[in-house]
C-alpha cells in the first residue's frame, strides 16, 4: 500500500450519520405559511398575540421573525402570522383573529414555505435557512465529534482507521470486513479481528495479546480454503455485505454469523478475563459511583475492575454493519461507530435502516463515517458496483 501520511489531512472526511435521513434541499417537505413584512416597533407585540392566537404547535423548529437586511443594510422584518392550505391569502382563508391583526396594524401579507421538519444535521439546517430561519439543535446526548473533530481528534480517527483498512485487506487475495475497538481515552487498540467465516478457528487460537487476528489468518492460509472462499464468495467481499447469502450458501467448516464485530466482542471479552480474572465487571452506574466515591479495596483501585462490556469503547470498521453487528454493538454499549464503505444491501446505520435512530432502545451510539482517499484503497478495495457494497 502506498504511504498515505501527507495525503490524509487534505482528503479525508469524518462525516456524522444523523438518526434520521436528511432530505436534499429540494426534496424537503415544505407547508404554506402566511406571513407578512412588519413595522420593527410593532415586532414584541405581534409575536405576543400571535404566541396565543396561532402558535407554531407542529413548526416549532421555524422561528417566527425574519430578518434581512435591504436599500444599504437597512433592516427589514417579516413575520410569520398562521398556516394556510393551498395558494389563497385572501380574507377568507385568515382565521378571525388573525384578520383582526392584520387590519388593526394594516399589514400586507404575502405567502412564503417554510419546512415541515427540524434539520437533522448542519448541511441541511443551512438549506432550510435559504427559506425561512429555523433552528438547529444537535442530537442532546454528549458524544464528542457530533459537532465536529478537533484537527488532534482527526488525526487520531484517521489513524485507526488506516489501520482497519490495512487489517481488512491483508485476507488471502479477498477483502474483507474488519473490526477495531478502541479505548477513545488512552487510544489502546482493545481488540481486533476479520471476518472469521471458519468453525474451527477456536477463540484461544484467534487472541493475541493486542487482540489481533493474525493467528486466524494463518491458520485460514494454512487450511487451504482460498478456492472455496472464491466461489463461497461468488463476488462478495464482506459477511456483512451479504449477510443472508452467506447463511445460505455457508456448509461444511463455514460459519455464517462470525462477522468481524462478533469477534472482535469475543477478543475484547477474552482480554478482559485475561487482565481481570479476580473482578466482577460493574455497570456503568454502579461503576459512576464508586469512581465518585474514590473506592480503593485490597489495594486496587476503582481502575483496576473490570469494564462493563465495551462501554465508552469506540469500534472502526471498514464496512458499514448489519442489522446483526449493529445490535450486537448496543448491547456492548460502545460509544461511537465508524465505518470506511456503506453497505447498501443490508447497511443498518444508514444505508438500509438507522438503528441510532431507533428510540425504544435502552442504548444508543453516535455513527461516523470516514471517508479516506482512493490511494488507500487503489489495489485494495474492489469497486462498489462490483462487490455490491454501495
């Protein structure tokens, strides 16, 4: 692979996956308001009436004013009075009291679209304010990198997923899936893996002591399956991609639920017992007070015990996951999710379905994905249109 280290800062993006689809800008469900330009003196007043009158209930990310500067920077201000239906603005389509304003401060009212949804990321809040100012507030769990990586931060990303890639396509001739998690607060590698397809690959063969998956490469090139991983394959080039074919089509030494987050669960959950034999795991809240408390017991403090799970863990993967690893990962409680390829055929953070999105969950994560220079992937990745990965 070709050093990508002066060519990462320029090209790379890291790029937020809302909860929910934004819409392209012209696409974006809009209604008709009625609104009209107003004295500034008179603005107070108006926006107190209209508050009781004909308040915002199903728009209540539109804000009521708005400002624009015109003739030289004078300051100009209109104001949203109700909702109609259709093109009319006449008297007849004004609720009586809204009439009754108009009149009293002889507005004259015009029709203006405002959109129907709160902008679900700070592209599309920047295309609804082309129509009518709305607000734009992000999602209200503290995950850092929602509002944007620190040029540190960046780098740090970068870096592990430079290395997800590289762990992805040192498979025998194939590209596969790959799975990285990382403690986000000291930057360990906690644990890695491929996509480990083969039954008799124990976990004790698979471990290493940073997790990695090379004892399992070895032993699939030693197995001298290459011929049957082709044809298995038929094209495919991930577990995830493909997630039914695989369990379809898989037969013999072939398993197909050891996609590359499964392992790399195991590998992390392996570790721990290994660093950790002779403490329970805690869950965050018991483990939020004895940390506040300063616990210390028989000599090993609050840092000592084992983690719950992979809470606060971040995972990087080189394709987007399925349905199956995406759960997985909620139940582990990871932190935040970062993905290189989408998967259009059965992507479960964005490409198919959303599952950060999905509220009656009792866990949720933040999703990225990282989108890394073609150099990186020249020789390496097989194209999209051909492996079917979006």
């Amino acid at each position: 692979m070709e050093n990508t280290e002066s060519v990462l800062p320029q090209v790379c993006k890291i790029i937020h996956i809302p909860e929910k689809p934004s819409f392209l800008p012209h696409l974006q469900p809009t209604v008709n308001m009625l609104a009209s330009v107003i004295e500034p003196k008179d603005a107070n007043t108006l926006v107190r009436k209209l508050n009781k009158i004909a308040p915002l209930e199903n728009l209540q990310h539109v804000k009521r004013v708005q400002k624009k500067s015109i003739d030289g920077g004078k300051p100009q201000l209109s104001l949203l009075l109700c909702m109609i239906v259709g093109n009319d603005c006449g008297d007849d389509c004004m609720p009586y009291e809204i009439l009754e304003l108009v009149k009293s401060f002889q507005l004259s009212t015009f029709i203006t679209k405002v959109c129907k949804y709160a902008a679900t990321s700070k592209e599309e809040w920047d295309e609804q304010c082309k129509l009518w100012p709305t607000s734009y507030h992000p999602p209200t769990y503290n995950i850092s990198g929602i509002t944007g990586f620190s040029e540190e931060e960046s780098q740090s990303v970068f870096s592990f997923m430079r290395h997800t890639i590289n762990l992805a396509t040192s498979s025998i001739g194939q590209v596969v899936n790959a799975a990285v998690i990382v403690d986000p607060s000291t930057k360990q590698v906690i644990a890695s893996a491929c996509d480990q397809v083969i039954s008799s690959v124990s976990l004790a063969n698979g471990v290493s002591k940073d997790g990695s998956c090379s004892n399992y490469l070895e032993n699939l090139k030693a197995s001298n399956l290459e011929n049957q991983q082709t044809s298995l394959l038929d094209g495919s080039i991930s577990a995830c991609v493909h997630p039914w074919q695989w369990a379809l089509r898989s037969s013999g030494c072939w398993h197909p639920l050891r996609h590359a987050a499964i392992v790399a669960i195991e590998y992390s959950a392996a570790r721990d017992l290994q660093l950790f034999p002779d403490h329970k795991a805690l869950s965050p809240l018991k483990r939020q007070k004895i940390e506040e408390s300063g616990f210390h017991s028989n000599g090993h403090s609050y840092q000592s015990l084992r983690p719950y799970l992979c809470t606060g863990y971040d995972i990087y993967l080189a394709w987007e996951p399925c349905a199956m690893c995406a759960m997985a990962l909620v139940h582990q409680r990871v932190r935040r999710i970062f993905f290189c390829s989408p998967n259009s055929s059965a992507g479960a953070l964005g490409s198919v379905h959303r599952l950060q999105g999905e509220r009656s969950l009792n866990h949720h994560y933040a999703v990225f994905r990282v989108i890394l220079p073609e150099k990186v992937f020249r020789n390496k990745v097989v194209d999209g249109k051909t492996s079917g990965s979006g």
